[in-house]
C-alpha cells in the first residue's frame, strides 16, 4: 500500500493547468491514508506562499531548502531532531568565506538562501562546476553540490538532501520504501527519484538532465505534465501496490 506521497513543487506539482491540480487535490483528499508531503528547494517562506497560490492539498510535512528543513502538521512545527542533526556538520560563515575566492561563481540572491543552504545563480560549465568542487575539497569543506535547471547551484550539508530528508520521515513514520511515491522534474529531484525500491514519478515535462532516469525499473514516465503527471503516476503505483483495485 502507498502510504506516503512526497512532490517536488516547481515543474512538478506547480506550473500546469488549475484543472490538473483541482484533480490532484480531490484525489488527494480522497485518500485518508496517503500521507501528502512537498519536498522543495524552495525556502519555507517561498514554499508556504506558493501552496496558497493554487488550490494544493495541505502538506502533512514540507521538506524545504532541497532537504536542509522540514516542518511538520498544518501548524507547521519545524523539525528541530533534523534541524540539530545538521547544525553539527554546517560552518555557513566558513563556507562562504572559500566560495567568496571563485570569481565566476553568480549571485546569491537573498530570496534563495537558507539557514543549512547556499545557492548561487548562473549557468555553470562542466570545468567550472568541478573547479568548485575542488576549491572546497583543497579547504578540506564536506559538502553536496546540486546544480539544477542549468542554473542554480545548491551548496548544502554533506549527505543531506531531499532523499535524506525522506529517510528521516521514513524513520519517524515507520515506512518502507516501497510504501512511498516521489515525483520531481528536475535534477535536485535526482536523489530522492532514486532511493533504493521507492515508487518514482517523472513527470512528462521533466528537465533533460533528469532524463535518463526513465531508464530505470523503479521510475514510471507520466504522459502527462505537472499535477495531472503526478496523479497518473500516483493511480499507477497505487495499482501495481494492489491499492483500491482497478482504479488505475
Ligand atoms: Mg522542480
């Protein structure tokens, strides 16, 4: 049985037709047990305004700053066990201090920053992406770089990202990968899409760099986009899970 559904927002969920997230959410609504959470890059406060915008069901959880935060309950109790468990590995100040000497790196718009995530604007080559790397590693600072969209480069705690942030919940809510969906677009989806036995959506409208994913057994391709991709997706796993027979 699907017990727990985690979107990505942007590309995902958000940026189709109302109609598709109106079915989305009335199916959502329809299912007492699935446990409905988003899983962002967004900050919190970018993620809590973008849910109003539309008519998205009320997240049980929200995983914002690609994983660096989560929230908890429709009062949205910030996860304070993930929040400590990250402090300990973050020197944000240090970091920014190294990153500071890579000239070519782009803006850092406030908009975007998080309390355990730093994000940089601006397309990266191949050679540039491994020269940050490498400054980091030569400052001898552990840390996971995602470059997502062909644009935004995440800088976060080492090891923690959307798929981890997941595993916390998986943890805390007694679940087994098969009995979770995850659906994202985009590369700092790629983690969490490729959890070991966990039921992957790509939607149809996925970035290139996340394409070759579809290739793999645990990862259906939607026909359709956005929310409508997510619900064709999700009526898939739940089908193949022998969940609400036939329904797929
Ligand atoms: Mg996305």
């Amino acid at each position: 049985m699907i017990k727990m559904l985690v979107c990505d927002f942007d590309g995902t969920l958000h940026g189709g037709a109302a109609s598709g997230i109106g079915q989305f959410a009335d199916y959502v609504h329809e299912q007492p047990n699935l446990r409905f959470v988003i899983a962002t890059g967004r900050t919190f406060p970018s993620i809590s305004l973008g849910l109003k915008e539309d008519n998205y069901p009320r997240p049980h959880s929200i995983i914002s700053d690609v994983g660096t935060q989560i929230h908890h309950g429709h009062d949205c109790v910030l996860d304070v066990l993930w929040r400590d468990q990250l402090q300990s590995v973050w020197n944000k100040p240090v970091i920014q201090d190294v990153l500071e000497e890579v000239g070519f790196l782009g803006a850092i718009n406030s908009r975007h920053q998080g309390d355990y995530k730093i994000t940089f604007e601006g397309k990266l080559s191949q050679q540039q992406y491994a020269t940050v790397a490498a400054v980091l590693e030569q400052n001898a600072i552990h840390v996971d770089l995602t470059y997502s969209h062909d644009w935004f480069l995440d800088v976060t705690p080492k090891g923690v990202n959307k798929a981890a942030a997941i595993h916390h919940l998986m943890n805390k809510h007694g679940l087994l990968p098969g009995e979770v969906c995850v659906a994202g677009d985009s590369a700092n989806d790629t983690a969490m899409l490729t959890i070991s036995g966990i039921n992957a959506i790509l939607v149809a409208n996925h970035y290139p760099e996340v394409a070759h994913l579809s290739d793999l057994d645990n990862v259906y391709t939607s026909h359709a986009t956005h929310a409508e991709g997510v619900l064709e997706g999700l009526k898939h796993w739940q089908h193949m899970a022998g969940d609400g027979k036939g329904r797929a």
